[in-house]
C-alpha cells in the first residue's frame, strides 16, 4: 500500500451499505435506450465501475473461462471497483431506479448484465425485467 493509501475492509463497506437497504428497481434495455436512468456497462465506451475489464471479457467470449469462472472474477472486480469507484456505487444505489444498457443487446446469461444484476442484490436490488422502448 502506497504512502497515504486508506485501508478499507470491503466487508465492513458492505455492512455499512446493507444498514440502510434502499429497493433498487434494476431493468435492462438495448443500447440504443435513453433516460436519465440508464448506466452504459458495454464493453465499449460504458462506465468503467461497471465494465468488465476486456481480457476477462474476451476469455470468456473465446471460451477460455466457463461461466462460473467468469462470475467470479466479475465478482471481485465488482467488489474491488465498489471501494475504488465508491461515489459511482453510492449514486448508483442511491437511485430507486436503473436501467443497464450493452451494445450486445443479449437479455440472457450469456450478457454479463446479468451478473452483475446478481450483485446489486447483495445490496436489495430487484430485477424488474427488459424495457422495450
């Protein structure tokens, strides 16, 4: 840790954001959507909080990780991103509603949407479905 450097314990940063659940309504659209409520997590150009990061991305695409390994990395790096990135998260969940937008416009598993759909419930989120317009 560099000089200066602030250690936090992520857990204790969960804790103290399920203290205060809020119900967080989460939908998905194609990227094409706009709104106010909309955050872009697509592989090219989305918020980098929430963007998986282009190698895990790929691997996964390419077949070089399975869907549980790539859950899991996306996990950690979606903990890692909640310190690093902790103004993001707390606009974010501060929200009673976001729709979460990618240029693959898959609304299955294969979209890592949905991944991170199942942190958000960590902290209360309910997934609500698909926008179409």
């Amino acid at each position: 840790m560099g000089a200066g450097a602030i250690p936090i314990d992520i857990e204790k940063a969960f804790r103290d954001r399920q203290k205060n659940p809020r119900t967080l309504l989460v939908y998905t659209a194609d990227a094409g959507y706009r709104g106010i409520d909309v955050i872009d997590v697509s592989f090219n150009g989305g918020n980098a909080a929430f963007t998986p990061p282009r190698h895990m991305l790929f691997d996964y695409k390419m077949g070089r990780l399975t869907a549980e390994q790539f859950q899991q990395q996306y996990f950690k790096f979606l903990e890692t991103s909640f310190i690093e990135f902790k103004y993001n998260w707390d606009t974010m969940l501060d929200r009673e509603r976001i729709v979460l937008t990618c240029s693959c416009n898959a609304d299955d598993a294969s979209c890592h949407r949905r991944v991170i759909i199942k942190f958000l419930e960590k902290f209360g989120a309910e997934f609500k479905g698909k926008l179409t317009s």
